[in-house]
C-alpha cells in the first residue's frame, strides 16, 4: 500500500511508535567492491561491533554515514524539491551579493543549508526589512518557542521541528529552545574489512627536486605565479619546514606511497525511522491562546509526519555519499508502521512523487486549519557581516588559508 493522508492521519493520532524504512545497498561497483567511509579528526574511521539484524552475529562495522550527515542530505533534497517547485516550504533565504563582494564570490544560505537551521548565527546577524532578525517580529518567534508553543516556529522553519533545533546562539544562550529530532538516520557497512589506498603522482614536466628552491613572491602579478626562483624577488621558501620544494607548489613527481585506507563490505544498511512519540509532544496554540485544539495539533503533527516521510524517501535517490563511496539499493525502500505490540508492521511503499503530494495535501489541511505556513522570507546581510565574510574571503584568496 501507499500511504495516504488517512492513512497518516490515523497514525499519528493513534498509538503507533514510528515510521521506520531499512534499505541494504552494495556498492555501486558491485558486491566486495572498496567503500571510503568518512574520516575523522586524526582520520580516523568510526568503526565498531555491531550485532547483524540478519544473522544475530556479532560483526565489525563502519560508518557510512552519521546521523548529523543523513540530516543534511535530507535536507538538502527537500531545498532541491523545493526549488524545482514541487514543494513550497518556509524558507529563511540571507543573499550575500553585495557590490562589496562582486571581486570576490557571492553565495546565499538558507535555513535547510545552515548548521543550526533558523537559529544560525548567519540568520542573526541578517537584517530583516532594516531590522535585525532576532529582533523582528518573526525573529521573535524563537524567543518563545517550546514542546507546548511551536506554532511560530512551524509556520517560520518547520524543518527544524522534525530534524532538532537547539538555539544555544540567541539571546537565552544555552537555555535557548531546545527540539529533539523526530527524524533519525544514518548508513552502516557490515562485515568491515579496513584495506589499503596508494597515492602517487606524475609531473608531466619532469621537474625534479632540485630545481629548487622555490621562494614565496613578495609582490604578485597577473602575469608571474605567486612563487619564484630568485631569492632577492622572494622571501622565506615554500613549506612549512621553509625548504622551498617544488611540489610545494604542486609542482614534480609524488612518491607512491600505501597507507591505510577504504573497507569491503558484505553490504550496507541504512536505517532511517521517524518517531511519532516526539510529534505528539508538541502542542501548536493559535492566536496566543494559553492552550491547543487537538484537532489543530493533530494537523500540524500530521503535516511534520508528511515531512519527515517526504525527506527520506527523497534522500534514498541520490546515495552518492563521497569519492569512491557510492552505494545502489538491493530493494525498492518500504515504510514499516511499527503500531501494534506482537504483530507484524504494516508495510507501505512511498516513492518520491507520492511523497511529495502526501506533504502537499497535509500542508494544505493544516493551513485550512488555520496554522501560518510562510513562504520564503528574504534577509540582507547586516553590514558587519559582510564586512566579515568580505576581510575572510579576502584571506582565503591572498594566503590560500581556511578557518583558524
């Protein structure tokens, strides 16, 4: 079956526990084909023993993708829904395209691209209609926002209600409001086999090591690269050990090396679930009243529900995580309702079309019953910070230097 509106509905105000979809993968260059996972800080791996939902065995696995990333991913294929036009969700959008940029590069951020959705830093500093967002009226909003009053914040950026805000940069600091995720998910490789990677590089031009040193120019120039042989024309030596090598300006051959690197897999498994216990919990009161209508809080949870089924079942489309780690489904994905204790769950499919008119038609109820569902909602950057993107770019482009 799929899932209708009816069908969502009666979930949701029911007793089931959650919405839960397990898709294995193999790579896409086939079975025992090498996956990267993503590294961490001292580039490590996340692995660790897991027991085998298949076989009950015990196996080492490795992250393929973490919760935090599944959530951008979901994220971002609800902005590219939403920019294609077949969705329209509340959007805070802030432009950096100031005249001040133009030299150097412009971009814009929305509320499903920053790190801490409405509540970015990004958002904060931006001004809304001269105003300064948190001050404005709808910035206000978060000032406010609890489990038992999230009407504002599911009319301004409802996304934040199914994937967790935590507003630790606004005016209340750490005692900002605070959202649970409803929406949990992430990819697991079973059976992990750590392998090997090797690097190696050809210079076309045969420079050799000696031809060196290289010295940092001291004055650049549209026609001369930023580095130089002569030393009265430089001043320290390329490299961080100031030896002035050539391929510290990428320049010569690399020496092949073999390091660790990569994992075979028996197969991939991602499992995504979202809970109806945490929707239930907020309470959606309109027009300042000191309490909700259940029928008023049963359409916003239902539209959440709609959302968060939307965003994983769009995510399931693209599964390209990194280099060299591309995964392909065995299985057509399928919804389990985990509902009743001691019985099996209903399974529904849910392709991304349907997907789409579920949320559309939950968007549409809720709005009839009287929640706001903004469009999107264009910020300016406050001059300060684009001051400050400005003197960083400007960095970044001058010394090839990132964050600090």
């Amino acid at each position: 079956m799929t899932i209708d509106l009816q069908t969502l509905r009666t979930a949701v105000g029911g007793t089931a526990a959650a919405f839960r979809c397990m898709t294995d993968y193999q790579p896409a260059g086939g079975p025992g084909d090498k996956v990267f996972p993503p590294t961490y800080e001292g580039g490590k791996y996340a692995t660790e023993e897991r027991i085998d939902p298949a076989t009950g065995e015990r196996q080492r696995c490795v992250l393929l993708d973490s919760v935090q990333s599944q959530a951008n991913r979901m994220e971002l294929a609800l902005l590219e829904a939403h920019r294609a036009g077949t969705v329209q969700l509340p959007l805070l959008v802030t432009r950096f395209d100031q005249e001040d940029l133009l030299m150097l590069r412009k971009f814009s951020v929305t509320s499903l691209e920053a790190p801490h959705r409405v509540a970015d830093a990004l958002f904060r500093d931006s001004l809304l209609d001269g105003t300064i967002f948190r001050k404005s009226e709808r910035g206000r909003i978060l000032d406010t926002a609890e489990v038992r009053n999230a009407t504002g914040l599911f009319g301004l950026c409802p996304t934040a209600l199914i994937f967790g805000l935590w507003d630790s940069t606004g005016p209340r600091g750490g005692a900002g409001c605070k959202f649970q995720r409803a929406v949990v998910s992430e990819i697991v490789g079973y059976d992990a086999v750590a392998g090997k990677k090797t690097g190696s590089r050809i210079d076309p031009a045969q420079i050799m090591l000696g031809a060196g040193p290289l010295y940092k120019r001291k004055s650049s120039g549209d026609d001369v690269p930023d580095w130089t042989l002569d030393e009265n024309a430089g001043s320290n030596k390329l490299g961080k050990d100031k030896k002035g090598r050539p391929s510290e300006a990428n320049h010569g051959n690399v020496t092949p090396t073999i390091t660790e690197g990569g994992f075979t897999i028996s197969r991939a498994r991602q499992t995504t679930t979202l809970s109806l216990a945490v929707l239930r919990r907020l309470r959606f009161p309109l027009n300042g009243d000191a309490d909700s209508d259940h029928e008023t809080d049963l359409a916003a949870r239902t539209t959440l529900a709609a959302l968060g089924l939307a965003a994983g079942t769009l995510a399931r489309v693209d599964t390209d995580l990194r280099s060299r780690c591309q995964l392909f489904a065995e299985q057509e994905p399928v919804w389990e309702l985990l509902d009743r204790f001691g019985e099996s769950p209903q399974e529904f499919k849910l392709g991304p079309a349907d997907a789409l008119k579920l949320l559309e038609e939950a968007t549409a109820e809720a709005k009839g019953a009287g929640l706001p569902w903004e469009g999107e909602i264009e910020l300016t950057p406050s001059p300060d910070l684009i001051k400050l993107v400005q003197c960083s770019q400007e960095l970044a482009r001058t010394s090839g230097e990132g964050e600090d």
